[in-house]
C-alpha cells in the first residue's frame, strides 16, 4: 500500500509539473486593428514590436490576467495595457492620466 501511494503521487507531480510548464501564452502572434493603423507582434521570447502607422518600436512585454506591460528599447516610457482576449479578438485599453484609448485588435498570424 505505501509503495502505491507513493506511485500515486509522483504521477499526480509529474503532471502537476508538465501542466505548469505547458505555454499558455494566447498573445503569441500579430494582432491588428480593422483599419491596419496599429499592430503589436508578441513573440514566444517576450519580446514585441508595436507598429504605429509608420512608428515602428521594438520591445519586451510582460503580462499577467489583466494587464500586459510593454517596455520599449527606446527611451519612452513603458505602458500598461488593460486587456481582455476572447479568442481571436483583442481589446486593449490604455490609461494615461485623464486620456483613455481603446482599441480592438484582431488576430492575424500565431
């Protein structure tokens, strides 16, 4: 009975582990606004580029459930952007003192 036990758990903590260490990152690819004017690229690596109309800007992102941080290699400051992801469609909200955009964005590649 022990030694099954211990089976038990072992398996029940390699699957713990393989689960945790599963990506399941959804941002993974190029989103779009309908009118092409905005675009952000997130790569598996974390880093991103964000596309402005003609602005290009190569940087590193971090998120958690409701926010994604941007950081760009230039010197500007970094965003925050509140998100929700349902699917394929991205909406993006980003809070600057009494200024708020937001933005939907469609996914274009993974």
């Amino acid at each position: 009975m022990n030694k099954r036990i211990v089976k038990f758990f072992s398996i029940l903590l390699i699957t713990l582990f393989l689960v945790g260490c599963k990506s399941n990152n959804n941002l993974i690819g190029t989103w779009e606004t309908s009118g092409g004017g905005h675009k952000y690229t997130f790569n598996e690596d974390g880093t991103c580029v964000q596309d402005i109309e003609t602005l290009i800007y190569n940087c590193t992102y971090i998120y958690d459930d409701k926010i994604i941080t941007i950081n760009p290699d230039r010197d500007i400051t970094s965003s925050k952007l509140y998100y929700t992801l349902n699917g394929d469609t991205l909406e993006i909200e980003e809070k600057y003192g009494s200024w708020d955009l937001k933005e939907t964005f469609y996914r274009k590649s993974n």
